[in-house]
C-alpha cells in the first residue's frame, strides 16, 4: 500500500477534529511572497478554479465570526484575506492571526468575491430578489417592460476600496443586483448583472467604457477572461432558458453564444477549453439534471458534452443555486452536480467520466484539489476528502451548519474555509 503522509486539521465547531490526508505529488499554482501587493483578478484566482497555493512553512490556525453569512469567496493577496457578508461588510483579515485589518459597511448586502488589483478591492453588492417595480421612470420602464430584472428598489452598486484600509474610492450604481463576481483585466473591470447587462469600467476610477444588453440575466456567473475574450453566463425566463456569451473586451461587441452554460455558474478555462454546467429543465418546477460541456473558445462551440441520466430536484438550503462553477486540474474536469447529489470527474480531454461521488446532499461550491486529494463541502454541512483519482472517500467530517457557495482556499499547509458565518484557518499538520 502506498504510503501518504496524514493531516490533522482541528476545526473550532465543539471541538471536532477532520483529519485529512494528501499524497506527496501534484502542482500547485504560486502564490506571491507575502510582502507582495500581487492581484487576485478573478473567482478562485485563475480560470481554472483550483485556489491552492505553495507558501513553505506557511501553517495558521484561527476562527473568525464575521457575525454575517457568507455566501462569497475569498480573496487573499499577501498576508490580507478578504471576505464580505450578508451584513453588508467587506472584511479583511490578517491570514495569519485571523484579527481584522479594517471593516467596511457598504449599503447593500454582498455576495460576490472579491476581487483585487492594483492596490484597490472590488466588490458588489445585491441579493437574489426579482425586481417588479421599477418606480415612475418612464424611460426605465420603456427598456424594462416585460422583462426579468434581478435587483432592489433604490439600485446596487460596484464599490472599489482601498486595499490597506477599506476606504471607498469609487462607486458605480446600477438598476439590477451586482453578485457575481467580476474580472479584472489590463486595466479593466469586467461584470454582468441582474439589469440584463454587461458591463467595461475603468479600474482606476470607475468610468463606463462600455455597457451591452445580454439579453439575459447573470445571477452569481462571475466573469471570466480567456483567450482574449470576456465571458458571461446570463438566463432568461425564470432561469430556464441560459447561454454562455464572449464578448469583445475593447468594445463590448458580442463575437458568438452558445447554448451552455448558467447564470449560477461560472464558466471555467484550461486546456485550451471553456468548461460549463447548466441545467436542462424538467416539466416540473424545481426539477432539473445537470448539463456540462466543454466549449471551443474561438466558436463557441461544443467539443464535448455530458447530461445526467436522471432528474434531481433544486433545493434552496445553504444556497439556491442549481448550477455551480467547475474546477480543473491535471487533466480532470471536476463538477458539481447539485441537482444530483453528485461530483462528476471527467476526462478534460474527451468528456469521458472518471469517476461520480454521491455526497448526502448538494455541492453549492468549487472543490479545489491539492496532492491528488479533493476537497469540498455540502450543504447537509458535511465536509469531504477524495481521493481526486478514483472518487474514492477518504475523510468525511460534518458541520454544524450548512457548507454554502464559498470555496476553500489553500495556502501552504493551510486551509481557509467558510461556514455560515464563520472563517476558519485549517492547519494541515503532517504526522
């Protein structure tokens, strides 16, 4: 039998302990020194979702009550890990004591991650509430009328604060919810909405480069750049009908759509290819199955696709998420499937399925995967290590409150993990 080396890993949740164990061989993207101002310019920091970090030495054990779910992922650029809440704050925390650096309150509640370059974190605000009243003004309801607008009375808004104290600089205001998170690019911040839009600001000050009716909207689908396109996810006809969207990031011009992809779901990149989960409606409301494929970036077009056999129906604990953003490593395209109860590992080249894994309920998040183990978490607030090769189980701890759609992050031989409204540096501790 080969021989792994054992983490142990003690979560502050009554003095549960989760013991984890990782192989000695994979890659692992790097993380900038610690002194660095380096970027984190995207959802799980690269096209390909996989946050896990090589930082020697780097171990931390801490907690932190954000007194506020969390329901976004993390950013961290050098020793600064930042997080933001349904309490309306942009947190950053200290990575290796878990004390606040500085709190913002911003005016609406928050969902999308991060995203930092540049010395300035951007955020946006918004929740998941159809927007039916759209007031007196004529002109909106001339553009809006008969179609779906996510949003709130009065408006969100992308907020850019300063990194080493939480001041806001600028503030772009729009009509629809701003959760998803966007992408930044050469001195460009990429994002669609709930108003039906994409939109180019300037990153330095938040001027309008250009905006685009999608046709749709885009719920949590955080923007993406790959292969000198910008990508978004939006749906249309309460969620039903979605499509993937590249857009020409100079103009804004739309150079193809496919019929992939889910506003829930952020488009993934690796391989030469764009992987997307969707769902395929059933005649049933809240009923559904999973659809993946991967897309060809140039065209839009399908090199392979995979829909589950069976329906599984939408829940709305932790989250009400019916697709989820995918990650790549090594070879292997791994998705959750939340209408399933399922993770699907697939050859990234052919579509071919590896491996499923049936957890005991919903994957809201992006698994990350370091050392040929994957980690990932449900929402019946279990938290689980496979074995990314074969599928196999190899640690399964449960929580006291359900896992929702903020991934891990892994630095060194720690794990940062969000619960509810709890975060928590995971010490990974070799025997």
């Amino acid at each position: 039998m080969r021989r792994t080396a054992v983490f142990t890993v003690a979560l502050f949740l009554a003095g549960s302990v989760l013991a984890a164990c990782a192989s000695n061989t994979g890659n692992e993207a790097s993380l900038p020194p610690a002194a660095s101002t380096s970027d984190w310019t995207m959802y799980q920091y690269a096209p390909h979702h996989n946050a896990v970090f090589s930082r020697p030495g780097f171990r931390r054990h801490w907690s932190f009550d954000t007194n506020a779910k969390i329901n976004s992922g993390f950013a961290l650029v050098g020793n600064t890990l930042i997080v933001d809440t349904f309490g309306k704050e942009v947190i950053a925390l200290d990575a290796r004591t878990g004390k606040p650096i500085w709190r913002t309150k911003l005016r609406n509640i928050l969902m999308s991650t991060p995203v930092v370059a540049n010395g300035l974190v951007y955020v946006g605000s918004g929740g998941n509430d159809l927007l039916t009243k759209l007031g007196w003004n004529p002109l909106l309801h001339l553009q809006y009328s008969g179609k779906e607008v996510w949003g709130v009375p009065g408006g969100d808004e992308v907020v850019a604060l300063d990194l080493k104290n939480g001041t806001p600089r600028w503030r772009y205001a729009t009509l629809g919810e701003d959760m998803p998170a966007p992408v930044y690019d050469r001195g460009r911040l990429f994002f669609a909405n709930g108003d039906r839009h994409a939109y180019a600001l300037r990153a330095d000050n938040g001027k309008e480069l250009w905006r685009r009716d999608i046709g749709g909207v885009s719920t949590m689908a955080s923007a993406t750049v790959a292969e000198g396109r910008v990508l978004f996810a939006e749906c249309a006809n309460g969620i039903r009908d979605s499509r993937l969207i590249a857009l020409d990031p100079n103009t804004g011009a739309i150079l193809w759509q496919a019929r992939y992809g889910h506003c829930d779901a952020a488009p993934a990149y690796a391989e030469g290819k764009i992987f997307t989960a969707d769902v395929d409606p059933g005649r049933l409301k809240y009923v559904g199955r999973t659809r993946v494929a991967a897309l060809d970036p140039k065209t839009g077009k399908p090199v392979w696709t995979y829909r589950a056999p069976t329906f599984g129906v939408w829940t709305m604990l932790g989250s009400d998420e019916s697709a989820i953003a995918g990650t790549y490593d090594s070879g292997t395209y791994f998705q959750p499937a939340p209408l399933n109860d399922e993770i699907i590992a697939f050859n990234a080249a052919t579509g071919s399925v590896r491996w499923i894994f049936h957890t005991s309920g919903p994957v809201k998040m992006s698994p990350v995967i370091k050392h040929g183990h994957l980690y990932v978490g449900d929402t019946s607030g279990v938290f689980y290590e496979i074995d990314s090769g074969s599928g196999r189980l190899l640690r399964a701890t449960p929580f006291k409150k359900p896992f929702s759609t903020s991934p891990p992050v892994i630095v060194g031989e720690t794990m940062f993990l969000a619960n509810d409204q709890s975060v928590y540096a995971v010490e990974m501790n070799p025997d």
